[in-house]
C-alpha cells in the first residue's frame, strides 16, 4: 500500500480469449460470499466462521472468509515490512492474503518488493558507504524526495542491502530484526507462495501492487508487462489464480486487464487527491469522483474490486473521530465492487483518539473496537498490520451477527 495512506503519515499514503469484467467481477465477488475456514491457533474462530460466513465454498477465492483479513506488507506490526519474515508470520498468524509486493523496478530491469522506491527508510543502504554516491533528489509524483532509489540499483547490489523497520517511533520492538532479511524479488514472491502452499496444505493468496507505474513507465521501466510476464511464467495469469493485483493508478489498472486475467482492484486515496496518472494526463478527476456512482460503473468496467482509504467508508470529523458511514460500500457493491479498505493498526497514533488508550505512540489502543466498525459497514475485507488481531475482531464480529440473526 502506497505513500497515499493517510494514517500512516500520522504515525510518522478484451481482446479474444480474455474474462470479461463481469466474469472477473463475478470471480472476485466471490469471496465476498465465500466460506469461513478455521484460523489457525485462534480459540472460537472456527465456531464463529462456521456460524457467520456465507457461502458458495470450493475453491479459488470463492474459498475464503468474509470479511477476508490481509497482511498488510505482511505481519508489518510485528517484522519489518516486506520480508519473508513478515510474509512468513503473516501465515502463521491466519492471515487469509499477504499483501507480498510493493512492486518497485531495479536499474536491470527486476521487481522487487519495498513500500517504495526509496529506500532509505526501509534499508540499510545510509550504512554502505559503497553507495553514498547514490544519494539524490528527484520528484516522485510531484513531491520532491531525497534518498536512495531501487532504480539506480541493479538486483546484486540491492541484495547487498537488509530490511529495517519503517516506522521505529511505533514499532521499536521491531528493530530488533533490521538486518535480518534481503529485499525479495517478485519472482522470488511468486516461488515463495508456491512453497508456502504446499508446506501449509491449503492455497496462500498474495495481493501485489504496482507502484507509481506512470513515474517508472517515463524511466523506461513499465511495471505491468513486466508483471504479466511472471504471472504467465508461473502459471499465475488467469482470474481464479491466487494472485490479486492493486494499484493507485486507473491506467494501470486498465494496463493490467489487457495483460492478464487476474482479479484487479483500484485502490483509492483521500477524496480530494488525484491520481498521479490523471494529473499526468490532464484528467482533472479527483477520488471524490471515482466514488461516485459514475465513477464507480466506470472502475467495474475494467477491475473487480476497490481499496479505499479507511476513510472513504466512515469519514472522520476534525478531531479525528468517526462519523456516520457513507455509501461507498453500498455503492460500490450495487455495480458488483468488492471492497478491501486500507488500514488497520493496532498503535494509537493509527486510532481515531476515543479508541486510543494513554498516549504512548507504540502502545495499543482500542482497536477491536475500530474493527467491529468498519465490520459492521458490510465490508468485504480489509488490510490490517496485524493480522492476528483482525481475525479475532471478525470472530468477534460474526459470533456476534450470528447470535443477533
């Protein structure tokens, strides 16, 4: 998930042979409507998965529970992010998706997984001497950033680095694992799921992005043939494949659905910001218009899904608290939209503040409390750091729609 997170800056953004829209749609939505599996080492999920979820069952993404919990950049709230180590826990912790893919270019021409292309914040690149000549400023979607970029990296040297934790004013528990794990490629991702999959006997799902795909198509490094490419490889281009593809950017999007037939979301930042692909182009369209009706037949024309800001579902007031819900999830699923919002963490600083608990910024508040909300707007699922945590709240959350019904 991109820079475009507002609550992250707190803390600190057909052609012959292809699915119709209708038929992918159709694929994605039914997760929306899939059965509840038992979370591994989670007391009464079983019982409240099997008392809740409904169902068509069999496989592919009609087989996971709704409200679908996924690892954002993995178990992000408990290892740094993007790393096997988070992917890993991710699994272990029952999540049903691992967002495993940030999708950034290297100067040779590979993906590789970080939240974005600079590095700075999420490596040890500042320790390597060897590349403090590759320190620079350049303009990322408008913004003028200074640091250390994949792009001028090749995949050896990047490999050279290790993860750190992102964000260590939240998560100093986390540092105790910088330097731990190399940045993973996508192929690597992609070998990894499969291994997975068969270790844990049951399918494991990953959810990549494309990242500033305008910025790195200018460069001459186009993200989404380069996507495809590996998708076909393995086996992984089809729309009941376990991978779901995201992006900001609509036109990649629209990119991605003449490659591939994988189901494909388009993620959506503050109402009053535009996509950097539209103000390349001049489209003077803002998230407010994508959510509307309009905008919203317009986005099912091509993908299967949303992922809104948290925000875009229940609106928050000047203090930050939550208002009513508006009608984006009825909106959306009444042109077959599923909707996976983004994002959930456990640390005050991400809570509105009547959830919070003191004011220690690595502490936990509410958010339980903040789950059964957003739940309770018909979601269909939603990207949490903390995976463990978001499958108690939905066992929670249908046990008790079980009891009322």
């Amino acid at each position: 998930m991109g820079t475009q997170t507002p609550d992250e800056r707190a803390g600190t953004r057909k052609s012959d042979g292809k699915a119709s829209g209708t038929g992918r749609r159709a694929l994605l939505g039914a997760a929306v409507l899939g059965a509840g599996g038992a979370v591994l080492g989670l007391p009464g999920a079983a019982r409240a998965a099997g008392s809740g979820a409904r169902g068509h069952g069999g496989g592919g993404l009609g087989s996971l529970p709704v409200p679908t919990v996924i690892g954002h950049r993995g178990a992000s709230g408990y290892r740094p992010e993007h790393t096997f180590g988070s992917y890993e826990l991710a699994l272990d912790l029952g999540a049903d998706i691992v967002e495993a893919g940030d999708l950034v270019p290297t100067k040779d021409g590979h993906l590789v997984c970080r939240h974005e292309p600079e590095i700075g914040g999420t490596t040890d690149v500042a320790d390597h001497p060897e590349f403090a000549d590759r320190k620079t400023t350049k303009t990322l979607d408008g913004v003028p950033t200074t640091g250390w970029f994949t792009e001028d990296f090749t995949l050896a040297e990047l490999k050279t680095l290790r993860a750190v934790e992102r964000i260590p004013a939240n998560r100093p528990h986390n540092t105790l694992y910088n330097g731990r794990w190399e940045i993973p490629t996508f192929e690597e991702v992609l070998r990894w799921q499969d291994e997975q999959t068969r270790k844990r006997g049951k399918q494991v799902f990953i959810y990549p992005e494309t990242k500033h795909p305008t910025y790195f198509r200018a460069l001459g490094l186009g993200l989404e043939e380069r996507v495809a490419k590996l998708l076909r490889k393995y086996g992984k281009d089809q729309r009941n494949s376990p991978v779901i593809l995201q992006s900001f950017e609509p036109s990649s999007i629209q990119r991605l659905n003449k490659l591939v037939d994988n189901p494909l979301v388009v993620l959506l930042s503050g109402a009053n910001t535009r996509p950097w692909d539209f103000v390349e182009a001049g489209d003077p369209r803002t998230v407010a218009d994508l959510i509307t009706r309009r905008g919203l037949r317009e986005i099912a024309s091509y993908a299967q899904g949303i992922g809104p800001t948290v925000d875009l579902v229940i609106p928050k007031d000047a203090s930050g608290n939550f208002t009513e819900p508006s009608s984006l999830v009825r909106d959306a699923h009444a042109v077959g939209l599923v909707l996976h919002p983004y994002t959930v963490r456990n640390e005050n600083p991400f809570l509105p503040p009547a959830f919070r608990k003191g004011s220690d910024p690595d502490a936990y508040g509410d958010v339980f409390g903040v789950f059964q909300r957003y739940f309770e707007t018909g979601i269909d699922g939603i990207f949490t750091d903390n995976a463990d945590t978001g499958l108690l709240a939905r066992a929670d959350f249908l046990a008790h729609r079980s009891v009322n019904n």
